[in-house]
C-alpha cells in the first residue's frame, strides 16, 4: 500500500506469485511464519522447578495478497512491519547440553483473516 495517511484492512490472505514457504513444525505452507524456542533447565541448586526462557522471534516471510470483502485486492509486504500470528504449534522436545529445548511456530496461511494497518 502507498500514499499517506492512515490505511485498515480486513479481509482474507491469498498467495501472490511469491507463492508460499514450507514450516518445520506445521509441517504445511504458510505465507508468513514466526518461531522461537522454549527452553528450560532444571536448577537443582535452588529448587527442583523448571525455569523457563524463551529465545528470541525468528520472523520469515514473503509478500502476500489481502482480499477484502468487496473484492479489493492489495499486496502486503510484511517485512516492514510487526506480525501477530494465532495459529500456534509446539514442537516435539529435545534435549541439548543440559537443557530440554522445544520450538514453537505460528503461521499465516492462505485464506486465513488478516488485519493490516498502516500509517
């Protein structure tokens, strides 16, 4: 989207000629995805709970199209801004130099509801 002001859509996201990417733990396409790993170790010093931390986001993601309800049509490139994704799967867990790890992925997939704002 271009121009000035302030810009919202809703509607549904399709994929463009960019097409759409493979994700390691939906195991299906997406056209945007977003993971991060959970990790704990148990401190056997001070108490015999897991302590939680999460690693950074690691964003990945492709142009898309948005289609609203009148049948409006507009690319959206998502690398410019901030993604909230729903759709959220945990991967298996594994263990790593004394901590259990585990990764966690949303995605959006085509056809799915989209909120764009821009300003």
């Amino acid at each position: 989207m271009s121009g000035n002001g302030i810009v919202a859509v809703r509607g549904r996201a399709k994929k463009g000629v960019w097409g759409t990417m493979a994700t390691a733990v939906h195991a299906e396409d997406a056209l945007c995805a977003a993971t991060w790993y959970k990790s704990w170790v148990l401190d056997r010093e001070a108490a015999p709970e897991a302590k939680v931390s999460l690693s950074a986001v690691e964003s990945t993601s492709r142009n898309f199209l948005i289609e609203d309800d009148w049948g409006g049509i507009a690319r959206v490139d998502p690398t410019d801004g901030w993604l909230e994704l729903t759709d959220e799967t945990e991967g298996p867990e594994y263990e790593q130099h004394g901590a259990t790890y585990q990764r966690i992925e949303t995605i959006l997939k085509p056809g799915d509801t989209v909120y764009v704002f821009r300003h």
